[in-house]
C-alpha cells in the first residue's frame, strides 16, 4: 500500500474494529475477522506507518462537568500557519486546522475551567498580532462525533462481527465524575498511545497491575474514557473537508441534528451557541460531491434557514499534534 492508495477489505475492517474498541487484543479482532493475530500484526504497523494511524485515548468533557468550544479565529495569512502551530500544541485543544483560503484558524477547544477559558479568549487570544476577529461558540448538544467517528458509519464489518468486537455498553453517571491524580496519569498515557501496555500504565500511575485493570475499565464504563482511531482521511477517498455552520430554526434543531448525525459524510455535528446554531463537519470525495451534498440533502431539510461553508485546506492538529503529518482525517 503505498501512500495515498486505497485500502483494501481487512485493513477497512481493522480500521472500524479499532473504532469500536481501541484496546482489543489483536487476537479478539483476528478470531472475528478469520485472519492470525501475526496479519492483524502486521496490517496495524503497516496502517501506521502508511496511514498515520493513531489509537488515542479521548475524555467526554461533558462526563467531567466540562464544556467544549469551537473557535474561529480570522486573521493575516502570514500568522495563519504560526497561530494554527501555538494552538495545536495546547493540551486543551484538538482538531485544529486552516480554512478559507488560509485566513481562518479553527479548532475544538476544552478548557479544563472557567478561568483557562478566559485565559485563552479573552487575553491572550485578543492580544495576538494580526488577528482580526475572534469568536467561540459553545457546544451545547453533540448529535454525532466523541466515541462514534467516520469509521463507524464504515459498514466494513458484517452486523455480527460488529456485536462481536463492540466493548461492554456505557451507563452514564448520574453527575460530573471526578478524576484523581492516578486517574489523570492514566489518561495522559493513553491520550499518546491508546492500546500502551499494561506495565506502561502501571509505571506511569504506580499502581499494581489489578488497580491499573480496574480503574481503566471504571474510566471506560462511566464513558468518560474512549478511544478513537486517527488516520488521514485521502486513504478514504476522502479529499474535501468543509465545516458547515447552519442557522437552523429553534423548534428543527433536534430534527435537523439527528438527520445530520446519519449522513455517512458526517463525522462531527452539534448544536452550538451562535447565530449559526448549528456546526457539522463533512468529508467528500471532491467538491462536486460536496455541491450534490449541499444542494439535495442540505437543502431539503425542514428548518435550515441559511448554510455557511468553508473548506479545510490543512489539518494541523487531528487529536494529537504531530507537526510533520498534518493530512485531513
């Protein structure tokens, strides 16, 4: 597979395994494919080095008593690749990219509290040089995006192999979950390396092996820890990216946002603060197909008042940074 081919069956089925539990042994995902662990071996380095795949492990900051931002920043494009670096190697940021021409900057932002928030927008945002505008929209409802991506919508595996490799269901706390600082040591681990060995883990919280097990699994069954898979979307046939922001009216919110959430295009869409009140994110294989996307399916739905679109021209940071592999995903 050399870069920018497309792949075949079994690495579209490790792919969406991965997708649906981050940390299944190679063996479990060989039983249900029919493959040996060695092929499932061998294919994950090959994505990885190939297909710059990333098993990553993600927080749900609503679990956590925390808002998500999404952060538009227009300004020269002489800074645009300076301002879009200094953001994507924050820990509190993610998916950050240039858009529109090379004058915009937006990412996903995750303040761990009010006053990093306002640390970032309100000073230090508003006092960089040539940064012409400033806006941050708050996600108030998420209709498709954290534990569900792309890869999901994928169909590469039969409905039994996926009942098979799906982890345990989530049950939701009642409230906003606490994490100690073992918790927090565990977590950063994961956020580099998703599927990291248990001794990685245990050497990183001081733990034994058995609290290690079990406060991973707590973490993952409050749903307050998953894991996603990064990858650069071209290998999808994926070569248009375009963020959308809808103005929607208040009473075809809930309807728009559940159509949007079953489109197969779409890996991100919410609800959000704004004159625009909803934003989706949207993959297609050229912008032909992105017209046909807006003008029949966009367009028919109830309730969508005006559509704003902008093309991402580069990925800076996907869920983690790496700044030599800054392909769409």
């Amino acid at each position: 597979m050399e870069p920018g081919a497309a792949l075949d069956p079994l690495d579209l089925k490790l792919l969406q395994a991965l997708q649906l539990d981050g940390r299944a042994p190679f063996s479990r995902i060989a039983q249900v494919l029919g493959v040996s662990d060695q092929t499932v071996a061998r294919r994950y380095r090959r994505l990885r080095t190939r297909a710059g795949l990333r098993v990553l492990g993600v927080t749900d900051e609503n679990r956590l008593g925390r808002s998500s931002w999404l952060v538009r920043l227009r300004c020269t494009p002489d800074v645009a690749e300076q301002l879009a670096g200094a953001l994507a190697r924050r820990r509190d940021t993610s998916y950050v990219s240039l858009n529109s021409g090379g004058t915009e900057v937006m990412c996903m932002m995750k303040p761990r509290s009010r006053e990093d928030r306002d640390e970032l927008l309100l000073d230090r945002l508003q006092r960089t040089p040539r940064v012409t505008s400033v806006s941050a929209h708050c996600v108030l409802h998420p209709f498709y995006g954290g534990a569900l991506g792309l890869l999901n919508k994928a169909d590469a595996l039969s409905p039994d192999e996926q009942a098979a490799l799906c982890p345990p269901p989530v049950a939701a706390p009642a409230g906003p979950v606490a994490l100690d600082a073992e918790d927090e040591s565990l977590i950063d681990v994961l956020r580099q390396d998703g599927r990291a060995a248990l001794t990685e883990l245990q050497s990183a919280t001081g733990q034994s092996e058995a609290v290690v097990k079990r406060r991973l699994a707590w973490l993952r069954s409050t749903g307050v820890l998953y894991f996603r898979v990064q990858h650069d979307a071209g290998l999808l046939g994926h070569e248009v990216e375009a963020v959308l922001w809808l103005t929607v009216a208040p009473a075809s919110l809930a309807s728009v946002g559940r159509v949007l959430a079953g489109h197969p295009q779409v890996p991100f869409a919410a609800a959000v603060t704004g004159q625009a009140n909803i934003f989706a994110a949207s993959l297609h294989r050229s912008a032909g197909d992105l017209y046909t996307y807006l003008s029949e399916q966009i367009g028919a739905l109830e309730g969508v008042q005006s559509v704003e679109t902008a093309l991402t021209l580069r990925r800076i940071k996907q869920l983690s940074y790496e700044p030599r592999r800054t392909a769409s995903a």
